[in-house]
C-alpha cells in the first residue's frame, strides 16, 4: 500500500535561490544606470551634440562660439531650414554642419536662399550627397585623414592662420570653375572658397572637415584663426544644425542613404561601446553555455519509492486513456524479462518469430494464447487491461517455474 501523501513537494527555485543566483547582475545594472543617469544629469545643461555652439564637450564648438561673440559677432542657432533661410540676410554669414542630412528638396531651398542672398554659406563636410545641388563645379574625393596641413594657397584667411588641423572631404574642381583652394590633400584641396558668379558679394566655403570648430582643437596651430576669419567676417551668424526631426524633411527623401545618415549622427564612441557591449554578451552566452567533462549528478530534493512513481505514472495514463500506450509497456517489460529465460538474445526479445517458437518449446501445454499476450491489439477498456496485467504476470511465473 502506498504511503499517503501529506504535502507538495516543488523542484522549482525559492525566491530567496533565485535572489542569491541574479543579485550579482542586479547589482552590475543597478551601478550601470546609477552612474549613466548622474552623468546625463550633471552634463545636461552642456552637452547638446557634435558642432553645437550650446555644447562644452570635446567635440561641441562653445568655444569659437563665445570667442565670435566676443568680437561682436551675434550668433543665432537654427535647427529648421526655415529658421535659417529666415534669419539669414545682407550682413550674415550661415554655417551648416552636416549639409548630406538634408534632403534634395531642403537642398534646392537652400541654394535659392544663397543664390537670393549675398550671405557668405560655410558647408562642413559636404560630400557627393549635396555638392551637385549646394556647390555646382564641384565634386567629392575619397576622404582623407585629419592632419597638420599648410595653406599652400594666397587666399588671405589661409595664409594668416598659416598651418591648421584640416581633412576629411576633398574636392574636385570642373573644368573653368573658379576657386580658391587650399590646404591641400594627396594634391586635392580640403578648403575650397567659390566666389559669387551673380550680382552680389556672397560666397561659398567648402570645410573638408569640421576639426578646427571642435572645442578640444580650437587653440591648437592655426585652427582658431581659420574659424574665426572665415564665420567672423560679417556681424552677424546663423548656426544651422540639420536635423531629421526638421518637418521639412518629411517632404522628401533623403538625399542620401537614410541609414548611413543617421548612424552619421551618432557618436564613433558610442558606436564602439555598443560594439563591445555586443562581444561582451556573446561570450557570456558562450561562458553561461559550455559543457565541460561529465554532466554532476545532484541531489534530489525528495526521495520517492518505486512503487509510488509507478503509481503516479499509472494515474498518467488513465487520466489520458492511453490504455494503448500503458499496454504496450507491459507487454515490452515482460518480453524482455522473458527472454533471458528462454534463451533468446534481449535484442530478439520482441521479435514474435524468434521470442513465440521459444516460448512454445518451453511451455507446450499452456493454456494461454502467447501470440495474443505478447503482441496483440490494445485493451479495449480498464477491465480488459487489468486482466491482460494479471494473464502477463501469471506467463512469466509459468515460465519461471517451468
């Protein structure tokens, strides 16, 4: 009789084992946001992006910004293309950051602004996707790297700022397009100034890369006396930063490939951090994942006794009616009990032509149908399956005795 059971026993982890086994990762993310949310609050009111004349970081321009000011120069920040058509007049001077982020249509509205005004246009790292609209003549080589680089050209801003960190884009000029160019690169220049052709004075300079605006190369070499020549010459400047939250840019597609375009906003750093944090979970998922040597046997929490899983197993079945299926393991247990006794191979033991002739020899009397006990159909209900259990009991006792 089976012993009755008095409680549930859970394989499952306490809250106190799952605790012990996460604490360590909970504590790693916990310190990771504790550090991330007090750096975003102790930098937020100076870091504001790449370029941003608001932005104290390395790579922000708050210090040629304050510098122009300084010199009388009036700075207005404009994130919107109207906001930089609007603000832009006679005595002004735009700058734009990132010229390939504005779509074909955005471009087409600022060269009829510039061709309208007599504002000098500064375009930073203008590449192939707005040089055929913004800078007609001119067309882009692959980049270069960021160096020293001497003016080698007359252009009077050059020659005063004399040598300057300069790179990036560069630039080649169509036939009869006339331009100064300077600071040259494997014999292309990465400063381009393009003379008005029209009525007017205005003109346009070509800024391979945007390093001397950069608050961490601003006092170095030249860098500062370029950037102040060429954004301070009228009193006033519009500090235009595209953006693709701008709603005239959903006018249009991008003018280039929208995926590179915004991962162009994002910073190298971050790109890079986002990179290892990947690598760094690959290999926890393989360290988490490995099989070294033989699997440990553990302990199980509760001993059960033989009879009371075969129990447990038996209300399986009939819960399922799976008389078949619980049939099929009596016959298979006996079979291979038997066989040893007979003198068959246990591989041969539920073979019928092999297991049934031994059986015969052995028992030639017997009154039972072997055939039938050991391989025939599936009990048709619960009555019928206990009695196959007792005739397969009473078999192999036969055969034992024999």
């Amino acid at each position: 009789m089976s012993r009755p059971v008095t409680g549930t026993t859970s394989t499952a982890p306490s809250a106190r084992q799952v605790w012990t086994r996460v604490r360590g990762a909970v504590l790693v993310v916990a310190l990771v946001l504790t550090g991330g949310l007090a750096l975003a609050t102790v930098r937020s009111t100076d870091a504001h992006g790449a370029l941003d004349p608001r932005s104290a970081d390395p790579h922000g321009s708050r210090a040629v910004a304050e510098l122009l000011k300084a010199r009388g120069v009036t700075v207005t920040l404009a994130t919107t293309l109207a906001e930089a058509t609007t603000a832009t007049n006679t005595d002004a001077t735009l700058l734009v950051t990132t010229p390939d982020l504005l779509t074909a249509t955005q471009q087409s509205t600022l060269r009829t602004a510039m061709k309208a005004s007599t504002a000098r246009t500064v375009l930073v790292g203008a590449g192939h996707a707005s040089l055929d609209t913004l800078a007609p003549g001119v067309a882009s080589a692959p980049s270069t790297l960021v160096t020293e680089r001497a003016p080698a050209c007359t252009l009077p801003a050059a020659t005063r700022a004399g040598s300057v960190d300069l790179g990036g884009e560069r630039y080649e000029l169509s036939p009869g397009t006339t331009a100064e160019t300077c600071y040259r690169a494997e014999g292309l220049p990465t400063l381009v100034l393009l003379p008005d052709t029209g009525p007017g004075s205005a003109d346009t300079v070509l800024l391979g890369s945007p390093d001397i605006l950069y608050n961490s190369r601003l006092d170095q070499l030249g860098n500062a006396s370029l950037a102040l020549q060429l954004l301070g010459s009228r009193p006033h400047l519009v500090w235009y930063l595209p953006s693709l939250s701008d709603t005239s840019a959903t006018t249009d597609a991008p003018a280039d490939d929208t995926t590179g375009n915004f991962l162009a906003l994002i910073p190298s750093g971050w790109r890079w951090a986002t990179l290892q944090l990947a690598l760094a979970a690959l290999l926890a998922a393989l360290w988490r994942g490995r099989r070294l040597g033989p699997l440990v046997t553990e302990r199980l929490p509760v001993a059960l006794r033989a009879s009371e899983a075969t129990e447990g197993r038996a209300r399986l079945y009939r819960k399922a009616n799976a008389r078949d299926r619980a049939a099929s393991v009596l016959r298979t247990a006996t079979r291979t009990r038997l066989a040893p006794l007979l003198g068959v191979p246990v591989q041969d033991a539920h073979s019928p032509d092999l297991l049934l002739p031994a059986l015969s020899a052995r028992l030639p009397e017997t009154t039972a149908d072997p055939r039938n006990l050991l391989f025939g159909p599936a009990p048709a209900d619960d009555a019928t399956l206990i009695r196959l259990a007792d005739q397969l009991d009473a078999l192999e006792r036969e055969v034992r005795t024999s």
